[in-house]
C-alpha cells in the first residue's frame, strides 16, 4: 500500500470527471458511476474501490474459516478504520525510512507458499483461481511487513524489563498448575484523550456486543463487525496462553469465568475488552532451558549510512571473515555495539533476551556457523553461535522465564498505546462516516 497506487488512482478519477464534464452540462446525461474518496489519511486518500477490495478480501476469509458473516455495513465501518490506521503505519514507516525491497517481498512469499505446501507459481494460481489479484495480494504482504518491522522497531524493541519487575513477578507468582487458556477477545479501541461523550458512546457499542455475545451470537462474527485488533477477521483469536501471559486485565478476569463463558465489559488505556474463554488445558512444564552462546557484528543505519549501504559493508566483513579473517577483530573495528571491546561476545543467552529477528537467526545456526546479514530493528547483524547447552537453570532458569513472560504480558498493550497514539497524531477525515 504505497502512495503510488493512489496517485495512479486519484490521477484516474480526476481525468475522468475531467471527460465527463460536458456530459454532466447536458440534463439527458447518463449517470456514470465514478471513484470517490471514503477517507483522507495525512496527505493520502483512501478511496470507495480500495474499501470495497479490502471487504471483499475480508469476507473471502471469512467465508474460508467458516464465520458467519456480520452486516456489511458494520463490516464496511470496521474495514475503513483498519485501512486508517494502517496508512497511518505505513506514513510513519515511510518517514522512518522502512522498506520491503522486491527480493524480501519473493523470499517471505515463497515462504508462505511453502508453508502451503505449494511452489510460488502453484500458489499465485491458487489466489487467482480464488479471485485475488497477485499484484495486490503482494503489495498487502509488503504491506504487512513493513508494518511488522515498524512495530518491532518503534515498540517490540523499546520495551524494556526491570530487574525490580522480574523480582516482583517472582516474588508475587502462586504455584502454577500448568494450565493453559485459549481465548477469543474483542477490542473497541478508545482515542487519546478522547472526551467522556466519545468514552459512553463506545461503552454503549462495547455493551450492545457484549448483549449479542451472550444472546448466543457467534463470537467470531462480533469480533469482525465490532474488533478494532488486529486479529479481528480471525475472530479475535489469542490462542492458548498461559495466565502468566497475558495482560493483567485478560488474567484476572479468567479468574471469573467458566469455558465459554463471556466476561463483563473490561475498561483499560486502551479502550474497552470483552474477553471469552474457549477453553482450558493442562500445560506442560519445561524443566530445561536451552542457552547459547553467541558473538555478532551489528552495524546500524542512520541518515548517514542507509540500510542498503550498511548491509553492503556489513556483507563485505562477512566475506573476510569466510577467508580466514578473525570475527573479533572484525567486530572490534567495524561493530556499532557496546559489545564491540570484547569482540562481539554476547555471552550466554536465554530464550527472550534478544530481539525476536535476532533470536530467529541465531536459532537456526549450527555451533560455529557464521550467519547472512539479519535485520533487526537495531541495525544489520552478522552471527556466529559459539556453543549451545541445555541446563536446568534453578534461580536464573525462573528469571529467564519471568522476563519472557513480562515481556509478552506488555508487548499487545505496549502496542495498543502506541497505534493508538499514532492515529491520533495523525489528520483523519472519515467521510464515510460524515455520510
């Protein structure tokens, strides 16, 4: 979704009002159905035959999983504030200097087609025969992607975990029984700073959905014609998690509820929550923890050097070090990391202690294999893992598994704050909605 596109179509509705200007002078004229702007996101539009690509997108994947469909003109509302907030993204991803090149794009494609069980060429014909424009179904995945990368960057990135906090989690966890939740969620997201008429009007809708949910109204179907989340048109769908996982708010309303049973309607920074609990499942305990050990080399981007220049140099280091190079040296000179002095050494890592582009990379190599140049929201990374352990960690086991529980308990609502903050910064002119 780049500005392209909409120029290209902006451009055609002016010309074509253009031609029909003298018809339009003439009272025996034919009505000609033209193109017209539903939304203007900063200096973009969004226009009515972008809205109803999108809805059909959507109400195709309804229709796959099986999911009622709600009416379409909620429907038509929810899809229109999605597009917003994601032009609002892709705006901001823009001026950060975020970009999916055309090779990205056919890797993470290939990948889906694979996961498809599928070659690329089996799978742009299976889109096809499903009525899906390739040239736009790879434009939503570059989309996505840089909206993931965006998120990564400005909030995955940011967030950050406290000793204090990883002691008061330790400190204040009961005995667990292993027990795992899947849940299903609705979201009414609430502006910043939005005036108390604004907050009773979407406790109204937050309650007229909650009414529907216990009226025995499929959920699913509520959670695409109502959710502002981003897993909407997958039914609000959290999977199973462990109480331990969750937001505080998600938790402690488990603590209420039955299998599928509805919670009340729950009020938070972000907006208002209607939480159901699907179901509920004995979890398993891992009783080790796998570490490794690894080194890297991280150059970062900045207005200076761009990501293409600092993946290039990044590239020619590693060509060195495959000819025999030493790769602390190499980090003590070119590394931008503080970790640079000790020639790249990251010590022993735990699952959750480096960023999740980092932590996928790192995995996937065998002890002494030298990665490809990985980006993560810090910069281009060369990799080398040293050794790996499996160990029963006791006290720094526990730690390891509170930080990463902390960190997926804050990232959703970190998230959340932030989108939210983003389309409020943003100039919004709903037409749609002024109609």
């Amino acid at each position: 979704m780049t500005m392209t596109p909409f120029l290209r179509r902006l451009c055609a509705t002016v010309a074509c009002l253009a031609l029909l200007a003298p018809a339009l002078s003439q009272a025996a004229a034919e009505p000609v159905e033209v193109d017209r702007i539903v939304a203007v996101v900063g200096d973009e539009v969004i226009t009515q035959v972008e809205l109803r690509a999108r809805l059909q997108s959507a109400l195709q994947q309804l229709r796959r999983q099986g999911t009622p469909l709600p009416p379409q003109g909620e429907l038509e509302k929810q899809m229109l504030e999605r597009l917003i907030t994601d032009r609002a993204q892709m705006q901001h991803a823009k001026q950060s200097g975020i970009r999916i090149d055309d090779l990205q794009l056919d890797q993470a494609i290939s990948r889906i087609a694979a996961g498809n069980k599928m070659t690329q060429q089996q799978f742009r014909q299976a889109l096809e025969k499903d009525g899906l424009e390739y040239a736009r179904f790879r434009e939503e995945i570059r989309g996505e992607m840089v909206i993931a990368r965006l998120r990564e960057r400005e909030v995955d990135s940011r967030l950050t975990i406290s000793d204090g906090e990883i002691d008061n989690f330790l400190a204040g966890q009961e005995a667990t029984t292993g027990e795992e939740y899947q849940l299903a969620h609705i979201l009414l997201r609430a502006p910043e700073g939005a005036s108390p008429e604004q907050l009773q009007k979407l406790r109204l809708r937050a309650e007229q959905a909650l009414k529907r949910a216990r009226a025995g109204e499929n959920f699913a179907q509520l959670a695409a014609a109502f959710s502002d989340a981003p897993d909407a048109l997958s039914g609000g769908d959290l999977g199973w998690r462990s109480a331990d996982r969750l937001p505080v708010l998600y938790a402690d309303a488990l603590t209420r509820l039955q299998a599928g049973e509805v919670s009340e309607v729950l009020r938070s920074s972000a907006g208002f929550h209607i939480l159901k609990l699907v179901g509920k499942r004995g979890g398993k305990v891992n009783v080790a923890v796998r570490q490794t050990k690894a080194r890297h080399i991280l150059i970062r981007s900045s207005e200076v050097v761009s990501e293409s220049e600092a993946k290039r140099k990044l590239e020619i280091v590693r060509e060195r070090i495959q000819h025999g190079a030493d790769f602390a040296e190499q980090a003590r000179l070119y590394s931008h990391d503080g970790s640079a002095a000790n020639g790249g050494d990251l010590g022993w890592l735990n699952p959750g202690d480096t960023v999740p582009e980092f932590e996928r990379a790192m995995d996937a190599l065998k002890p002494g294999e030298l990665s490809t140049v990985v980006q993560s929201p810090f910069g281009m990374h060369l990799i080398q893992v040293l050794e790996r352990r499996e160990r029963d960690m006791s006290e720094e086991r526990q730690r390891a598994v509170a930080r990463q529980a902390i960190r997926e308990r804050k990232l959703d609502e970190a998230y959340q704050d932030w989108l939210r903050q983003l389309r409020d910064r943003t100039y919004v002119e709903n037409r749609l909605e002024e109609q």
